[in-house]
C-alpha cells in the first residue's frame, strides 16, 4: 500500500435536523483513522464529510426553531464542524449541500442523467415518511405506518422519475464483476437479493415544498433529497470539472463509509445514477453497525442521545476513539456502556499499555541515566519480539483495508501482551545487578516495541501516541511508517522524565456501582 497511491474517503452528509450524536461521531472517528493510517502510509488522501441541508424535514425544523432554512442550516452545521473539531478529525473538505459548488455539481448530474433517457415525467402517489425523508409502498407499511414506526402520509404528485426498474439487470452484473464493492458480506447479500427482488422507478423530485435544488429548466420541482445529497462525494471531488486535476485524481472515490441504514442508496440508486449519468462508479461501500446506549436505542424520544461533547468530557478524546474502534467488531452493532468505557481505560489502557511504557521509561531513567541504552547481541526472546513488531504494519494493512479496526487493535493489544510478559521473563531490573549489559539490551528491545505501538497507534489515538513518542524523543519528522525500520532508536539519546499518558478512570460518587 505504501507510496503516493491515492486514496478518497468520505463519510454520509449528516441531516441538520438533529443534533451530532455518538452514531455520527462515530462514523467521522472510523473514517478519520483510515485516513491517519493511510496518510502516515504515504498516501495521498481526499477526505470529505459534510452536512446534508435541503428537504422537507429541514424545512420543517426551521420554521419551528422560527429561522428561515439557510440561518438554521447554517447553525446546525457549525455544530457538525464543531464535533469534528472537537473529535480531532483530520483535514478534511466539509461540504454542505447549500454550498453553490454543490447546486452546481446537482444540477449537472440530473442534466446528463436526463440526457441518457433515464428520467421522466409522471403522476405518481405514495406513503410518505417525513421522520425518514423516505417513499413507501403499501406492501411496506407495518400496521399503517413506517418499517421504522414513524407516520406515513398519502400523497400524489407530478414528479419526474429515474427509471431504476431498468437497471437491476446491469446493477446485478455489477455487484458480480466487483465482489468487494458492499462490505460487509452480510450487507452485500442484503443489497442483492432486494436487486433481485424487482426494482421500481424512483421519484426524484417535489413540488410541495421549496427548500431544495430546483430541477434543471423545471424550477416549481425540487429534486428529491436523495438524489442530490449523494452527488455531494462528486462534489468533494470537484465534478463538474471533469478535466480538472482533482476529479481527475481522486475520482472514483475508494469508500464510502455509511451506516447499515443507507446502504440500499449507496449500493442501489447511487451506482444506478452515476452509470446513467456516464460517470465511473465508486470502488466500495461498508455499511457499519449501529450503537445503543446501556442496551437502549438512541432516540430523541428517550432523550438517551450522547453528545460527543459529554463523551470527551468523561472519558478524553483518545479513549473515546479507542472504545468504539474496540469495543465492537467493526460492522456488527454494539452497545455502549459506561461499565465496558471504564473496563477499556482501566485495563486495555492504563494496565495493559500505559504500564508497560511507564515501567520501561522509569527504569530508562533509572538504570541507563534516562539514555537509550546500547543493544548488544540478541537472544531468540528478543528477536522474537521485535519480529511481531516488524509485522505488524504489514498485518495492519490487511485490516485496514477491509476495514476491521477492532482486529487492528487486537494486534496491537497482542504486542502489548507480549511485551509485558517479556518485562516479566527477563526482569531487566535483576539484570541490571547482574549482567548490566544484558539489561540494556532488553530495555532497548522494549524501547524499540514501544516506539512500534506509538507509531502504529497514531491513527486511533493521536495524542496519547504523540505523547509516547515525545517520550521516545522521536522526531516529529519520523514518525511516519516509513520511519517504522529507517529510524530506529539511537543509542545515547537522552529521554524526557516519563509521565504517564493513560490514567485510570476514577469512578465520581454518581457513577458509583453502575
Ligand atoms: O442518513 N450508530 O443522515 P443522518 C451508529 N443525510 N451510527 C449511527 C447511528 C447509530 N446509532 N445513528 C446515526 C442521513 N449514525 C443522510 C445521509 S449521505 C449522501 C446522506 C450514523 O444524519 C451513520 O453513519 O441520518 C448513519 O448512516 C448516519 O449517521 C446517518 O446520518
């Protein structure tokens, strides 16, 4: 993977008529990551989110909150770049869909889309879900509302429709000749078999309400939310220029990361509009699992929503990132609890991590006078740890790739095991009384696997792992992968006095016993 391969990833534009919550937090923490890892890998990386800003609901919430759309709009979307800001996401390109880039990227892909043949005018009467921004036929409805229980209403309109019903032929042949384009496999089987199941036309456009893109030459239309939000990952990559330099770079974007809940319009209608539309279709989509709360679903109605703002709060940046890459396997849905945070903080990063940096540095200090000490001949024990440490980057790829940030995490955990039993097998405390060469080259190996941790930890957790290599009084400057074999440790370099970088959470009296 390494070298100057590009690399283009986007997370879903988020509806401003709600809060950011853990669910969207979670989404930008998995893709930003991705993108650390990929970046520190020597890639060159596109990274967009954004905020999904047109539609009824939007209209709806607006004038409830008494602002006209756009003032509303933009004060939502402030706080989507706010949590961002907060979640230490890493540059990045916020689109919003109000944006003129975007109105003209929309307008373009309906005029090449109408150009093909694929949309037309007709009368068409459905249930519609305003909570879902979503269409339903009668065959959907479960006891007259909703699959989601939310309320439907009946409506008949003018609308032009993209004729989806004539793309499930090639839509099939696609997913076949691109068996990684859906992740995961689950999620894949899910999409083909709807396919299969015989696609309608979609409606794409509104004339009941007017906060949206108007229809090219058409204007009493808006177009349907949809069909404008997802052309905003063109819009990150700066289509309609096609012969610009950055669509010409970064387009077909790698991945799209979503949760299970959009797949079917990342993995149907998007690859639909774009081949009506001429444009080369995005190489994958992972549909990511979904978090409850203490067992719960998060719901406005519960009001058990968790602000990630109340999270770093808590519990700190870091080990928020770290929770919800490791707590659950990424693409199955999880729960959130406060017991399983303390658990991982606790005993993943204070116990396991945090103590063996702390015990070899103190000992650093103490035995080689807080320099790096010189390594002599090595042992099968010391090989051995820095062999899996030398593979792991290699190991981390694979997962990456995929990805699997909890299997990523595993390896890491995995060395740190391994190199806490070390600690214990060779006890370079006793070694330093008896055979003080032998000592300082197992403090070394353990220096050297711990800088391997730092390195390949940046991606999940950016500033403890800064903190670790400020320790190691590794430059700035090589703290890349490629630095991983070019720039080990250098004998005589002399090391800060070491401070812990992962406390433990003390329970508050109100936590207490929970
Ligand atoms: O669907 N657990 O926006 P949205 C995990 N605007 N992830 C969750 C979650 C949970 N409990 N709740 C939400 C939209 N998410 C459209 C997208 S894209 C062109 C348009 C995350 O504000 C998850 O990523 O409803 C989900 O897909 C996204 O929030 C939906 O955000």
């Amino acid at each position: 993977m390494a070298g100057d391969e590009k690399f283009y990833v986007t997370t879903p534009i988020y509806y401003v008529n709600d809060a950011p919550h853990l669910g969207h937090a979670y989404t930008n923490m998995a893709c930003d990551a991705l993108v650390r890892f990929r970046r520190l890998d020597g890639n060159d990386v596109l990274f967009t989110t954004g905020t999904d800003e047109h539609g009824q609901k939007v209209e709806n919430s607006a004038k409830a909150a008494g602002l006209d759309p756009q003032a509303f709009c933009d004060s939502v979307s402030q706080t989507f770049r706010n949590m961002n800001a907060l979640l230490g996401i890493d540059r990045h390109d916020f689109v919003r869909t109000t944006e003129q880039r975007h109105i003209r990227c929309a307008t373009e892909m309906w005029n090449r889309i109408a150009e093909h043949g694929d949309i037309y005018l007709g009368k068409y009467g459905y249930y519609y879900s305003i909570r879902d921004e979503a269409p339903f036929d009668e065959s959907e409805l479960v006891n007259g509302k909703a699959p989601t229980g939310a309320d439907v209403e009946w409506v008949e309109e003018e609308n032009y429709f993209f004729r989806l019903s004539a793309w499930g032929d090639r839509l099939l042949a696609f997913y076949d000749a691109n068996p990684d384009f859906i992740g995961p496999v689950a999620r894949r089987n899910e999409v083909v078999s709807f396919v299969k199941g015989g696609l309608h036309d979609l409606s794409i456009s509104r004339t009941s309400f007017s906060w949206g893109i108007p229809v090219p030459n058409d204007p009493k239309h808006i177009m349907y939310v949809w069909i404008e939000a997802l052309g905003v990952y063109l819009t990150g990559a700066g289509y309609p220029d096609i012969t610009g330099e950055k669509y010409r770079h970064y387009w077909p974007c790698n991945l799209h990361m979503v949760g299970k809940d959009i797949v079917r319009f990342h993995c149907v209608y998007w690859p639909a509009f774009l081949m009506a539309a001429g444009i080369p279709v995005p190489k994958r989509v992972f549909g990511h699992g979904w978090w409850t709360v203490e067992g719960q679903k998060m719901s406005k109605s519960l009001g058990n929503s968790i602000t990630p703002q109340a999270l770093v709060d808590k519990y700190g940046r870091d080990a928020v990132r770290y929770f919800v890459l490791r707590e659950m396997p990424f693409g199955s849905d999880g729960d959130f609890s406060h017991r399983a945070m303390v658990n991982r903080i606790n005993g993943d990063l204070a116990n396991d991590l945090g103590n063996l940096a702390q015990r070899v540095l103190s000992m650093i200090q103490r035995y080689c006078a807080g320099r790096v000490p010189v390594a002599g001949a090595l042992e099968p024990a010391d090989n051995a740890l820095l062999g899996t440490a030398g593979g792991l980057l290699e190991k981390l790829r694979t997962e990456y790739a995929v990805p699997a940030y909890h299997r990523v995490l595993d390896h890491l955990w995995e060395l740190v095991g391994d190199a806490n039993r070390y600690v214990d097998e060779q006890a370079p405390w006793a070694l330093n009384k008896t055979d003080p060469a032998r000592g300082d080259t197992v403090l070394y190996v353990l220096l050297e696997t711990i800088r391997h941790l730092a390195i390949l930890l940046q991606p999940v957790m950016p500033t403890s792992a800064a903190k670790m290599l400020d320790q190691l009084a590794v430059p700035p400057d090589r703290r890349d992968f490629a630095a991983l074999s070019a720039h080990p440790l250098v004998a005589g370099t002399v090391l800060p006095k070491p401070e812990g970088v992962f406390p433990r959470y003390v329970e508050e009296s109100a936590d207490a016993g929970r």
